[in-house]
C-alpha cells in the first residue's frame, strides 16, 4: 500500500481488543434492553448492552446483586423474553422466534442454576438420565456418560440416593452433571460452585475447562468465587443493568506486563491497569502503511504488540529516520500531552499490531498516575 493510502480499510479500528470476530460466534448480542412490568409500574433493568461470546470460550460474569447478571443469563438462555435488541444465540435470533423454535433450541443449551431443581422422587442417575432423554431419547450411551459425569464429581457412591439424602453440594453436582450430560454447546451456570468446598469446586471448573477445549463449548459463569476467576478467557463486569467491563484476560494481561515498563505508567496499580487495558482497542497495519503524519492532529496513543515501526522527521527539506521501535513500546503520546501536532511520521516496517488509547483515557490515565498518593488510601481503606 502506497504511505499515503487511506487506511481506513485496511486497519482493524476501534475493535475491542481480542474479542471474537469469527462468524460462528454461539453469542451476538446487540443494543440489549430489558424492562419489568408496564406502564406506570414499567422498570428497566438491562441498558443497551453488547456482547460476543466464541465458541470453546469461558466468560466469568461478576457485579453487585441487582446488576442484572441473572436476567442477561435468562435472555440467553430463551428462559425469557427478548424485548428490545438483538440476541443471537447458536446463529438462532431471539427477538420474535417462536415457541417451536426456543424449545428446539435449548436441547443446544446447558443450564445450572443456584436452585438444583432435581426431582425429590428421581435418584441421583434418574435426574440425570431424564434431562438426557429429552434431548436423545434412542441414545444407549447415556449409562456410560452419567457414571462417568458422576465417578468424576466424586458421586459414585451416591448414583442411587434421591435428594433428601443429599448435602447441598452434592445435589450442586448433580445438577451441574445435568447440566453437561448431552454434550451442549452452550453452558449457562449461576453460581456453579458456590455451594462447594475448594476441593471440589475445582474438580468442576477442570470438567469445564475440559468441555471449552475439547468439545468447543461456550461457557457463561456468573460468579462471586474468586477460587475460580483463573480459568476465565473472559471478564465481564455488570453495574445497574450495563456491560460496564469486557476484557479478554490473556490480551489484558499482556497489554498490563508492556504498561509496567513503560515510565508514565509505572506508579498505577494493577486494578487501575486492567482498567486501561480494557479501554485499549486493536489495530492491524500491513507493511509500509503510514500510521500518522508529521503535522497531523493527535488523537491517540499506540502501544506496539507485533512487528517494527519508523519514525521520521521532516526539517526543511530534509527527511531522516530519527528511531525504530518494537514490540512493548508507545509512540504518540507527546501530541496527546500538550494538543501539540505529531512530530514525527511514523510508518510500518513490518506488518504491525498496536494497542491504542484515545486522547480522553490518556488524559484520565495521566490525571489517576499524579493521584496515586490517593489511589493507596483507597485500597488500605477498603482492606479495613
């Protein structure tokens, strides 16, 4: 491409960085709004929320109670009407499908659920077995998986016992066993481990993780576990009814390690870090494409992730190459300090991969650093 091509075409702009962008995504979610009630009674609870979920991915979502994570769970899961927006859910539209449809659908589906909701006259297996007739009732392998779900989730000498004979935890397995049994492509999990001790509570997440690599399944988790948040590929955080965070865990831990090394951004901590990691978005450049001119306005800061670029300035009539830069080093950020125009030219030596925060987050970057004092009463107050 010519230096002074628009690249508007070819640069992946304003993508949040790493999330999926494949076709086959199990979730698309758009402009997603929910209310209760009508009238003067109506109440909203869900706001214009978006959302994409690959196959094979775990996401973890946490938030305060009331901030809607069960109700977006619900609407995903067909158990709900979806009222304004767009859910695709397995390629299937939500939004006005019909009853048929939904049902057809949800054999798809895994759900685990706070509540067990297992038959108090069904035993252990029964309960298992009745959710795996309903999705393939000529199956004879079904014997084979429940023991092996139930062997796994250190059940198997519980296989015969109906619920009133069991703790609260192991009712949880069978339920999440339920949950698994026909190899779903989607699972939908409300506090999956809340009722389990450390032990077994990981025993679970590994069947998960199990299920995301081998099987390709998507998995939603909402959670407040801490024990568990490592196994997320995703971190979804919801405030009052809004998706208020989304972070790709692995590319925010990566963008977090270059931040570290980087003097203006040495004194923020790891919290306020994966805060500006999260506002970071992906943009992609082929070889020889001119990110931004000497004389144009700054707009944003980039951080390198693959690949070399050249600074050159003009003097006169004198161009030269002034530096070269690599992977976990910024450029553009002089502009974004004193509204100054670039400086320097700079172009992509190879194909190039950077991270980049606009001028806003930078400012508010730059504000948080000088307030660091502050920031540390913060976190001592809140470990009172």
């Amino acid at each position: 491409m010519c230096p002074h091509q628009d690249l508007s075409a070819a640069a992946t702009r304003q993508a949040p960085a790493g999330r999926p962008t494949d076709a086959d995504r199990v979730i698309s979610m758009r402009n997603l709004q929910h209310h209760f009630g009508e009238g003067e009674l109506r109440k909203p609870v869900l706001f214009d929320n978006h959302l994409e979920v690959a196959p094979g991915e775990i996401v973890i979502m946490t938030g305060p109670s009331g901030s809607g994570k069960t109700t977006l769970l619900t609407l995903i899961g067909t158990l709900r009407t979806v009222q304004e927006g767009s859910l695709e859910v397995l390629g299937h539209q939500l939004r006005g499908a019909t009853r048929a449809q939904l049902v057809a659908l949800r054999r798809e589906l895994g759900f685990i659920f706070q509540a067990h909701n297992l038959f108090d006259s069904l035993t252990a297996y029964q309960n298992i077995r009745m959710a795996a007739e309903l999705v393939d009732p000529g199956n004879h392998q079904w014997h084979h998986r429940i023991m092996q779900l139930l062997t796994e989730l250190n059940l198997g000498q519980r296989v015969h016992y109906k619920p009133g004979l069991l703790s609260g935890g192991q009712k949880q397995r069978v339920a999440i066993a339920r949950g698994l049994i026909h190899k779903p492509r989607l699972i939908l999990a409300d506090e999956p481990t809340a009722a389990l001790d450390e032990e077994t509570g990981r025993s679970v997440v590994t069947l998960f993780q199990r299920c995301a690599k081998n099987e390709g399944c998507a998995i939603v988790l909402v959670t407040h576990d801490n024990r568990i948040l490592d196994v997320a590929d995703r971190m979804i955080s919801m405030v009052d009814g809004r998706i208020k965070s989304n972070v790709v865990v692995q590319i925010a831990a990566q963008i977090c390690g270059f931040l570290k090394g980087i003097p203006i951004f040495t004194q923020l901590t790891p919290g306020t870090l994966s805060e500006v990691a999260d506002q970071m978005r992906l943009e992609k450049y082929p070889a020889g494409a001119v990110i931004f001119h000497q004389g144009d306005a700054g707009d944003k800061l980039y951080l390198i992730r693959a690949g070399r670029v050249d600074i050159s300035r003009t003097v006169g009539a004198t161009t030269r190459s002034v530096a070269q830069l690599g992977q976990g080093e910024i450029f553009g950020e002089m502009a974004l300090q004193d509204d100054a125009p670039r400086n320097a030219t700079v172009m992509a030596i190879t194909d190039l991969e950077v991270y980049t925060l606009n001028k806003d987050a930078f400012r508010a970057v730059i504000k948080r650093s000088a307030a660091f004092e502050e920031e540390i009463r913060k976190v001592i107050f809140q470990r009172q």
